[in-house]
C-alpha cells in the first residue's frame, strides 16, 4: 500500500511446515511486513517486522505442495 510519494507499507503472508528427524511436524502461518521510504528516488526498507505462529498441521495442508512427511 502506497500511503504518499515516499512512504508505503507491505505485508506477505506465509505458511511452512518443519518435518523434524523424529518425526514431528512443526506447522507455522506467519506474515513479513515492511515499512517502505523513498529518498533521492529509490526506495529502501525502513522497517521490518517477521512473526510466526504455530498451528496444526491440517490447517494449512491445502497450500503446501507437499503433504506428507519427509522420508
């Protein structure tokens, strides 16, 4: 989102899955947003902020490639 000439903000989101040695599965949904300026006319991140948290696996299932454990 474009908030004037040189400020903007961005958010992605995202969901991974660890599939540990033991055989657990670790499943996150996370978001990675970033605070945008431009100066001199180039753009450059100002700020940024990352967090995940842990769901059940099935949750996010339907968005993964792969959908079972590794071998």
């Amino acid at each position: 989102m474009i908030v004037s000439d040189t400020v903007a903000s961005t958010t992605l989101g995202f969901v991974g899955r660890i599939d540990r040695l033991d055989g657990a599965v670790v499943a996150f949904d996370g978001r990675s947003q970033l605070g945008w300026t431009c100066t001199g006319g180039e753009w450059k991140i100002r700020h940024e902020l990352n967090y995940a948290w842990v769901v059940e696996p099935e949750t996010i299932q339907s968005f993964l490639g792969k959908t079972e454990p590794a071998q």
